[in-house]
C-alpha cells in the first residue's frame, strides 16, 4: 500500500477542487477528475481531500502524481510527489 499527500490542499479555501495527474515518461493521465477516480484506479485507490491512498502498489505506478488544487477565484496550488515502487510486478490473481 501507499499514500500520496496531496501538500497544495488549503483546508481554507471554500469547496476547492481537487485533480490528480499521473505523469510516467511523456504520458499524462488524469486521476481524479470531476470529483471521481478514473479507471483503472476506482478499484484500488480511496480519495480523500489530504491523501490519495493505494491498496496495492505495482511497479507500474512509479513516476510522478502531480496534485492541483482550484480554489475560488484564481487561486491555484500545485504539489507533485515522486512514486517508486521497488520489488517485482505482484504476481496475477
């Protein structure tokens, strides 16, 4: 398992809007967005405003969760966090 703070998070911003990005080499893909986990990761990954947490990590999860908050107005906050999972791929169920 793993958590991945999320440090821009401003618990004093009214109802900020919260995305994660996954960054691994060029590709880019959206986490969370629009108040919901993308798949493949609704299965095995909770939200919560501070804190993304894995129930399981692979090693296909190494690289780069990029957070960014939107508050009213222009604020915007941005946090990224480095992921690396060593160890062998987990063997299939």
């Amino acid at each position: 398992a793993a958590d991945i703070p999320c440090s821009a998070y401003r618990s004093s911003w009214s109802n900020p809007r919260i995305e994660w990005k996954f960054q691994k080499g060029s590709s880019l893909v959206l986490f969370y967005y629009g108040g919901e986990l993308t798949e493949p990761y609704k299965n095995r990954v909770q939200f919560s405003p501070t804190t993304i947490h894995f129930n399981t990590v692979t090693r296909d999860d190494t690289g780069k969760y990029i957070c960014e908050v939107v508050g009213d107005g222009s604020h915007i906050a941005k946090s990224e966090v480095n992921l690396i999972v060593q160890g062998a791929a987990a063997p299939k169920p």
